[in-house]
C-alpha cells in the first residue's frame, strides 16, 4: 500500500473512533475545552507514531505468549514521556487533563493498532498508520469540542466569541452531553448517503 | 480535608460513577452490554479486580514508588501491577472453581485494558486518599460500573427489536442510552459531594 493510502485509510475510511467505537473514553471526557482536546490529540498521536514504529521493529523479537504485556510496556514509556512533557512545559492544561494523560496507555486504539497493523507491517508504514488515526482521533476531539466549548462557554480556544447576550448551556459542560454528541457525530458519520440526498 | 470512606463509597457508585461522570472503562461497556448475564460476569470481575488493585496499587505507590522517589514510574508500575493481579487471579479461578471459570474467567483478560481500573488507581493518587478511603473509592467505583451497564444491558435487550435509524444502531443508540444514563444519575448529585 502507499503511503497516503495508509494514512487516509486509517486516519478517516477506518476511523477508530466512529468505524470501530475505540478509544472513547477520553474522546469523551476532555472534549469540553478545544485546547485540551487539541493536546490530548496530539499526545496520543505522538504515542500512536513512536509506539507503532518501535512495536513494529522488535516485533520478530517479542514471544507470542507476552505480546500484550510488552506492547504495553513500550505505549507506557512513551505516555510518561507525553506527561512528563506536559508537566514541565504546560502545567495548567497538565493539570486539567489529570489522569485522562495517563490513560492514554489504556486507549484500545493504541492497542488496536499494534495488533491489527503494527504486528505486521514495515516500521516506517506503521509510523504513517499510527498517525493516521491519530489524527482522525483528534478530529473527532475536535469536532466535539468545538461544539461542547462554543455552547457551554461561548469561547474557542479560550477567546470569547459568542457577545454578553450569550446564555451559556451547563449541561454542554457536563458529562451527559460528551454522550450526546458523540452519538449524534457517529449517527450522522454512519447514515448511509442515499439516506441523506 | 478528611472524608469519610463510607461518603466516598457511596458517592463513587451514584454522585460520581467512574463511567457516567469520568467516562472511564467504555469500551468493554459498549461491547459486552449486550446482555443482561454476561454484563453481571463482567460487572462482578471488574468489581473484584479494582477493590484489590486500588489497595495493591496504594501500597505499591506509597510504599515503593514514593520512598524510592520513582514516582513518574508509576504509569508502568500501576499496569504491571493491573495485568498481574488478573493473571494471577485468572489462574487461580481456573484452578479451584472451574464453575466461577467458567461464569467469570472469561472477562478476566478484557479487563486488564479496562482504563476504568487504571483510571481508579490514578485518581486515587491524585486526590491522596488514605489506604481505607482508596479501597472505598475502588470498591464503589466497581459497583457503580456494575450498575451502569446492567441498565444498559437491560434496556438495550428491551430495544433490540424496535425500529432505530440505520446510522444510529448499534454504538450511537447505545451511546445515547448512556447519555440520558448520565443525565439521570446528574439527580443524585445532591446527595454527596465530593472533589
């Protein structure tokens, strides 16, 4: 396969998130802010591109039995490395993303991805499949807060948009709306076209 | 500020579900909520397994990780930890209750990717319980997870034969199911508070 093939398959056709329902977890908790989502993303893509690339070439090395362990293993170490980073340079968002930084090991996309692509493909072409569908994570992130954040707080980024006259929506800051939304974007995503025309 | 154990018990199963409020521990929810029995399988194991590594876990951060000073370690430790506990208890099943096995065993595996019994361990550590409120946290954490799926699990077996839209069924109804959960469980939040 080519390369952009690679990438446009797993970061959009192939979804994690909307194909495969993986990786919900924190698509669902940070997605209230576009800033936090956009680090979460970028963290996890950072972690999909390395964790693919080294999990693809030691993967002749690594017995079948202990698969899982080491592939979590290596995904772990570079999550520290996405938190350490984070805390030394941005403390604050550090400090708003809390645990959901360290459960980027427990993503099942990362996982997903190591079993389904990394296992078998040259190194190089699981970095570009890593992210792939990281980024399409990210997107789908982003989608969800751009909405959750213009409603709830009437910013984007931080930057008031909406004016004073604004009546911010609570329940787009709370949990059940991330449900909400991320059913909505799978429902619209998943209508077959000629539904839609 | 020291609470009660007993106050943080109750507020992990309702005031602040680890699936409803944290969204910790979704995947295995959407895919095994598809039934009432193998969702109570799953409930339980996950019961089980975070009310010990949530006191495992304590023990290993304040008595290993803290004095030795490695706590950036403690993503690694904490997994390790997780994926040998349920390895051990898995063997451990299989070998004296081949019934229990049968009925539980199965769940074992898919619960070390479970990110609600990591997130368990993290949030522990972040809010600095005390060992008796840590096993609290955890042991009510499990059971409101337990709850959460088993009315998934009921209602989505009550809807199976209605009509939905195409691009809704399956994960989108399921997700809204759990939204309206979310919002339902947003009643009880008068009860306790906590963070």
């Amino acid at each position: 396969m080519k390369k952009k093939e690679i990438f446009i398959t797993s970061a959009f056709t192939e979804n994690s998130v909307w194909r495969q329902i993986l990786g919900i977890c924190s698509a669902l908790a940070v997605t209230n802010l576009m800033m936090n989502s956009l680090v979460m993303g970028l963290g996890v893509i950072f972690t999909l591109a390395l964790s693919g690339f080294t999990i693809s070439l030691i993967r002749d090395y690594i017995p079948k039995r202990i698969r899982m362990m080491v592939q979590t293993l290596i995904i772990a170490s570079y999550v520290i490395i996405v938190d350490l980073f984070l805390r030394a340079n941005y403390p604050e968002i550090s400090k708003a993303l809390g645990p959901y930084v360290g459960l980027i090991i427990t993503n099942c996309i990362i996982m997903g991805r190591a079993e389904a692509f990394a296992g078998k493909n040259s190194p190089f072409d699981s970095m570009i499949d890593g992210i792939g569908a990281g980024v399409g994570y990210t997107f789908v992130l982003l989608v969800i807060a751009f909405v959750r954040e213009i409603f709830g707080f009437g910013t984007l980024f931080g930057f008031q948009v909406m004016g004073d006259w604004w009546t911010k929506w609570s329940i787009m800051v709370m949990a059940p709306s991330a449900f909400f939304m991320l059913a909505i974007l799978i429902w619209i995503i998943n209508t077959p076209k000629k539904q839609v025309g | 500020m020291e609470l009660n154990p007993l106050i943080i018990f109750i507020a992990a199963i309702f005031t602040s579900n680890i699936l409803l409020t944290n969204f910790l521990g979704m995947c295995s929810f959407l895919s095994v909520s598809k039934e009432v029995e193998s969702s109570l399988g799953l409930g339980m194991a996950v019961v089980f397994v975070m009310t010990i590594t949530s006191a495992l876990n304590y023990a290993v951060y304040h008595f290993i990780l803290v004095p030795l000073d490695i706590i950036y370690l403690q993503y690694i430790i904490f997994i390790i930890v997780i994926a040998a506990f349920v390895q051990l208890t898995e063997m451990i099943i299989e070998r004296f209750s081949p019934i229990l096995y049968y009925s539980l065993g199965i769940f074992l595996p898919l619960i070390t990717v479970n990110c609600a019994i990591l997130g368990v361990s993290l949030f522990m550590v972040i809010r600095n319980y005390t060992f008796l409120q840590s096993i609290a946290y955890g042991a009510g954490s499990g059971l409101g997870w337990l709850l959460a799926i088993l009315a998934l699990a009921g209602i989505r077996q009550k809807v199976k034969e209605k009509y939905v839209p195409a691009g809704l069924a399956g994960a989108g109804l399921s997700l809204i199911i759990t939204g309206i959960m979310a919002l339902a469980f947003v009643g009880f939040s008068g009860i306790v508070v906590i963070q």
